[in-house]
C-alpha cells in the first residue's frame, strides 16, 4: 500500500498479526517449566519455594531473563500496547486487543482476530478490526481488515517546497487478500482487495492551486483488484536472521470496481537476510513503488527509510534501499548499524520535483524479548535530511512491508 493515511488504524493490526505468526510456529515447541529440587545428602529434599504465575509468564526458566515467550505462546486473549514514534504524524499511542485460537492439534493453523485504535500528536486517530487465517488444509491463507479514522499529514508538491497540510478522514477502509499456496510452499499467488471512501481538505486557505489539486476539498472513492506473487523461506516471521521475502503486487482501482478514478498502484518489494556467523549477520532490501494514472495526489509513491520522514519524498515513481549490519554480543543483546539510499521521480504528471539521492543511516540495539520465538525489540536513532530521528523496534525495522 502506498498511501500511509488508510493503513494508520491497520498498521498496529497487522503488526501484531505478525507476532501472532511467531506465536503459531513456535507454540507446539513451548516447553514446561522445569523447578529443580536441591538433595540434600542426609535427608529428604529441600522445600523449594513455588514460582509465581506472573514470573512463569514473564521471565525465562533457562536464564531467568524477561522474556515473553510463554506468556505470548499461550494464545487467547492477548492485549498490547502500540507506540508510535513516526514525526510525520508527532508520534502516538495505540492499544490492540487480540484474540488467538491455536488448534491443539495443528499449532500452525492460527486464527487472529484483533480489534485496535491510535491516536497520535496531530490529531490524527484511527481504529479497526483485522482477522487472519488459513483454509483447506492450509493450502489457502487470508487477510482482511476494514478501519476508520482521520489523518492530517504533509504533501510537498512541485508549487509548494514548504509543504501543504491535509487531511483526510476515512469513512472506510477495507483490504483484503486471498493467497494459494503451491506445491512448494514457499511460493504462493492470489487476489487482492481495497475500498475506501474518504474526504480530504486543506487545512489552510490556498487559492489558485492547479487543477490536479482538485483531489482536495472533495469526496473519494476507490475500489481496486488486484493480484500478487510471493516468495518467502525466512527462518523467522518477525525477526528473520536468513532467508529471502520477495513479493510482487499489482492493483487496479476501475470505475468498473467502484472507483471515481482509474488509476494503477505497483509494488515490487525484496528483503533478504543472511547469517555471516552465529555473532554477524547482514540484512538488505529494496522496495520500488510505483503509481500510474489519475490517481489522488496524496496518493502518490513516497521514499520508505528509516530516518526519513514518512510522505516526504514523492513520485510516480519510488525506490526505496537499505542494508543492516547486526552484532549478537550476548545470547540477549545486539546492537546494529544500517544505511539507505531512496530516491523518487516525479514522471510526466509533475505535481512534484524528482527528489535526487536522498540517504539515511543509523544505529540501534535489540534485547531478545521472547527467546522461544527468536523475537527481538528495540531502540533505532537514525540521521537524515531533516535530522535525527528515533524509532521503537518490536520485530524487525521492516516488519510492517514483510509478508
């Protein structure tokens, strides 16, 4: 998706719907607490004081670290807390309540349903519902959310440099995607879904904007299909250490599906990782977004990188690269360093400028939260054109665009 204003009220649920992911692979392999008992060689053994539910969920038995694995296998009901640091919208908090069911039978074949809201700094909020699942004996997973919410962010059209505040309020948003799974399950294809009606206004008093901005102070709506080809073999669902993630997807918002405007959204999007030694292990990606058509300006592709603020850069065209170095010092903690290089084209439409190398780069550190899982969190400082920046990490940095 290109436009981050409908996916605002989505993000935190698809987020988590990754974590989940984790919790599915991993919760068949969820071993008991062991307490050993101290003998004491001249008598019967030793009183051993009971662990608490709370210290079973929430510290682990082999090192006695926090950790949230057995907390988080557990499915059921799972509550969490959502912050959100992007200065685009001056950060925010969001809370999302998800309910899991693990087959005993097959761990694997996870449902997700999850109800969640944000708010943010500048105003903005959004909340929705997401559900996930599989079907015919796993052979076919799904998706599908629907949302509402309101987003005020920044375009900074070609007529403009310093920027043009809007906002748009979603009435709707609905995504959803259908994937087959083929004989090699590493690969699958299916269809894909998006509807939305929105409205989107100025928030200043601009006169004799050109006719393409007339995609303000009005109502939209979009209805698109579309079609998409993954592949993916990472050894992780949230913090993949080997392994490639390469999608390609494709979506067509028609008249004939609903749509006030035709237009034709791209994305063909490549994450790999790779593991030097057990100490060393190096993450790279490239993400190329492209829209073509009548589409709404706010619409538009944009530069995706950490230490660049989110919407800043856009195009017809964007291209979006980074790399990640990661040092493992201890079995708990890491600290990494990554850089990126993005940069946009304006094509004929010229509504903005082609933004020329734009590069990012930083440093951070995770602790391993949940061992079992092989889930990692947080912190990045990264520097860009407009500063530094810092980001809370739970998973991966890329884990909102991986599968």
């Amino acid at each position: 998706m290109n436009d981050l204003p409908c996916r605002l009220a989505m993000i935190v649920l698809t987020f988590v719907a990754a974590v989940s992911e984790a919790q599915a692979q991993e919760a068949s392999s969820v071993p008991p607490v062991v307490t050993s008992q101290p003998m004491d060689s001249a008598g019967p053994p030793a009183p051993v004081k009971k662990e608490s539910k709370f210290h079973r969920n929430f510290f682990d038995e082999t090192d006695g670290k926090l950790d949230f694995s057995n907390f988080m296998a557990k499915g059921g009901f799972f509550p969490m807390p959502v912050i959100i640091t992007e200065p685009a919208v001056d950060g925010g908090f969001g809370i999302v309540a998800q309910f899991i069911t693990i087959p005993k039978d097959n761990p694997k074949r996870v449902t997700r349903r999850m109800l969640g809201a944000v708010k943010t700094g500048n105003g903005s909020y959004g909340y929705g519902y997401f559900q996930s699942g599989s079907a015919f004996g796993d052979r076919v997973s799904y998706k599908f959310g629907v949302g509402r919410g309101k987003v005020t962010l920044k375009a900074y059209p070609e007529i403009l440099p310093s920027g043009l505040e809007y906002t748009n309020k979603y009435d709707y948003g609905a995504l959803a995607s259908v994937r087959l799974h083929l004989a090699d399950p590493r690969f699958s294809l299916g269809p894909l879904f998006d509807f939305r009606k929105l409205h989107s206004r100025i928030d200043l008093d601009i006169e004799d904007l050109p006719e393409r901005f007339s995609d303000f102070e009005r109502k939209l709506q979009t209805g698109a299909l579309g079609f998409g080809v993954h592949f993916d073999n990472r050894d992780n669902a949230m913090t993949p250490t080997q392994g490639y993630n390469i999608y390609a997807e494709a979506k067509f918002n028609d008249s004939a599906f609903g749509s006030d405007r035709n237009f034709q959204i791209y994305d063909v999007h490549g994450y790999g990782f790779h593991k030097f030694s057990p100490d060393w292990r190096l993450g790279a990606k490239v993400e190329l977004d492209a829209i073509r058509g009548r589409y709404p300006v706010y619409f538009a592709s944009s530069i995706n990188l950490r230490g660049i603020e989110a919407r800043r850069y856009q195009g017809e065209t964007a291209v979006s690269t980074e790399v990640e170095l990661t040092r493992q010092i201890s079995p708990r903690w890491a600290l990494l360093g990554f850089a990126g290089l993005g940069f946009t084209d304006a094509g004929g439409a010229r509504i903005f400028d082609d933004s020329g190398a734009k590069i990012a780069g930083g440093a951070g550190f995770r602790y391993r939260i949940a061992r079992k899982l092989g889930l990692d969190a947080g912190i990045d400082v990264a520097y860009g054109p407009s500063g530094a920046v810092f980001y809370l990490q739970f998973g991966h940095a890329w884990a909102f665009n991986l599968d």
